[in-house]
C-alpha cells in the first residue's frame, strides 16, 4: 500500500476535501490521510510516498522533517530543498534571463543591523547607498515587501521618496524589496499544478479579501494563451509543484508580480466553488500519478531546469 500524506496547518476545507477525493477514486494500493508523525529519527523513512507540503514555511521541525522524508525516497510537493533556498528577489532575477516581464525591482538592507552584528559586519556595504539612482529606477509610485515574505504582511504602497524614508523604519530587520508599481488593466491569479496544470482566475486584489476572485474582465484566447505559457514557464525553471503566479496586465502585457507561493491560498471561501473543485481534483489526480511513479531506491523530488541547467552542461536560458 503506497500512502498520499498531506501535512497542513489551521486550514480544513482542501486538506480534508484532498484526502477525501483521493481515496473516493480508490484506485488499487493508493490511500490518503493526513501526516501522522510520532517521532523523526536521522535515516529513517516515512510511511508516505507522497506527501503534500501546507505547512513547513511556518515550521522549521516539519521542514527537517520532510528533508528527511524526502532524503529517503518520499516524493514531497513542494521541493523542500529548493523551497528552502528560493525567494522573491531570486525569482524577479530569474524572471528576468527566462524572458517574463516583471517590475523592476531592487533588494534593500534591513533598516535595523540584524541581531549579532554592529556597524563593522557591512564593511562592503556602500553608506550611504545611491538612493537616488534605485528611485529613478523604480519610480514612485512604489510597493515595498519583503523579499522572502507571504501574503500581504509588510507591504506598502510608497507615493514618494519621504513616504519610502518613513515606512522604511517600520520594517525593522526585514529584507525588503522595492518594486515598481504596474498600473493595470486586468490581474490574474493562475494556479499551476505538476508544472503542467493551469488554471487561470480573474482576480482584483483592490477588493475585499473575500471578493478578490470576483473580477469584472475576462481574457481572450490569446491571452490565455499567453498566460498559460508564462505561468509554465516559471514553474518549470523554478520546479515548483503547487504554486501561484499573479499576473498584472498593463498595455497588453503580463507582468509577473508574485510567483513564490509554493503553499498558496485553496480555502474554499475564498478562492470559490469552481476553483476549489479544480484544484481539489488536479492535485488529487497528480498525487496518484506521483505515488503511482514512486521508487523508494530513487529521488522522486522534483528539479527544475534551473538547477538541472546549472548543475549539467546545457546552456541555463
């Protein structure tokens, strides 16, 4: 019997519909549940072949956890390795070789030194640095965020460089990214699943958290199209299983605004019944096909091209 674990969180309505869908196909020495983990010793497997990863992000002991697993055969959506390494600056700077458009955007120190270290640590650290050289490159107005961050925690939007200068000191040890803002005509939120599965949503992240998927345009073909293309793009030199990708059109043109989402938002209230159900059932049908291939005396992560390019003697773009 081969076993499809999914390790999450708070969140109820897609873990609980995942296993339920899973195991409803019963496909012969397939099951489901969620993760059950009384002890983790160094070496040792997990009862999972497949384990759907919701939660390590937040908790560094499920994150050992599922290297571990994965260190002995366990196939874990998403990459915990890769996961670990990856980050939003990284993924701009990615964008940018792989032709996608994104905003221009720039990595900033922590306005506080990081704990442990005093003014010496950043000897290579230009003071100050040429804020007005990234000003002109951005421009005003501007979105700050950090660059490892989830969510809309710790983002605002900047009109100017005093308004920077001021919200800059609340950020305290956090990284941040400053970013250009794209006016757009029409965002999308596309799910992609397996680096093969997408699903495109109109999404207006000017609504209330509860309408964002509530949107007033819908794409041609040829936009889909286009989307689609972008989105796999990303997913499949990044490597990522389970991820999002939010599209902001302007003038014709999908900018890649945030693509590391690598636990992204599937609760029902918020994502809708339609969504729900395509996500619920691709990724169900995936984790089969992903058990279905498992070989416990291989590595049955997935890799992107970026890192099988860099590691190999292909060109990397």
């Amino acid at each position: 019997m081969k076993k499809i674990g999914i390790l999450h969180g708070k969140e109820r309505s897609f873990p609980e519909a995942f296993v339920e869908r899973v195991n409803s196909k019963k496909v012969d020495g397939i099951i489901a549940e969620p993760v059950k983990i009384d002890k983790v010793m160094q070496g040792e497997p997990s009862d999972y072949a497949v384990i759907i990863d919701r939660i390590s992000q937040d908790v560094p002991f499920y994150r050992a956890y599922l290297k571990n697993a994965a260190l002995c055969g366990t196939a874990v959506i998403n990459n915990p390795f890769w996961w670990s390494a990856d980050e939003k600056f990284f993924n701009n700077c990615l964008a940018t070789k792989i032709n996608v458009p994104v905003p221009k955007t720039v990595i900033l120190p922590s306005h506080d030194l990081p704990d442990d270290t005093s003014e010496g640590s950043f000897a290579n650290l230009a003071y100050p640095l040429d804020w007005d050289g990234i000003f002109k490159y951005v421009g005003f107005p501007a979105y700050m965020k950090p660059f490892a961050g989830g969510g809309w925690k710790n983002v605002y939007r900047l009109e100017s460089m005093d308004d920077f200068l001021d919200k800059h000191k609340e950020t305290g040890q956090l990284v941040m990214l400053l970013q250009e803002e794209i006016i757009f005509e029409e965002y999308y939120r596309c799910y992609c699943i397996g680096g093969k599965h997408v699903r495109i949503m109109p999404y207006e992240p000017r609504n209330p958290h509860h309408l964002r998927y509530v949107a007033g345009f819908t794409p041609t073909k040829e936009r889909l199209k286009q989307m689609e293309e972008i989105v796999l793009r990303i997913n499949q030199y990044l490597g990522y299983d389970f991820n999002t990708v939010e599209l902001a059109v302007r003038d014709g043109v999908p900018y890649a605004i945030d693509f590391c989402n690598p636990a992204p938002d599937a609760e029902v209230k918020s994502v809708g019944e339609e969504n729900f159900a395509w996500v619920v059932e691709t990724a169900a049908n995936f984790a089969i096909e992903k058990a279905l291939a498992h070989d416990a005396k291989k590595d049955n992560l997935t890799w992107g091209e970026y890192i099988k390019r860099s590691s190999g003697k292909k060109k990397l773009y």
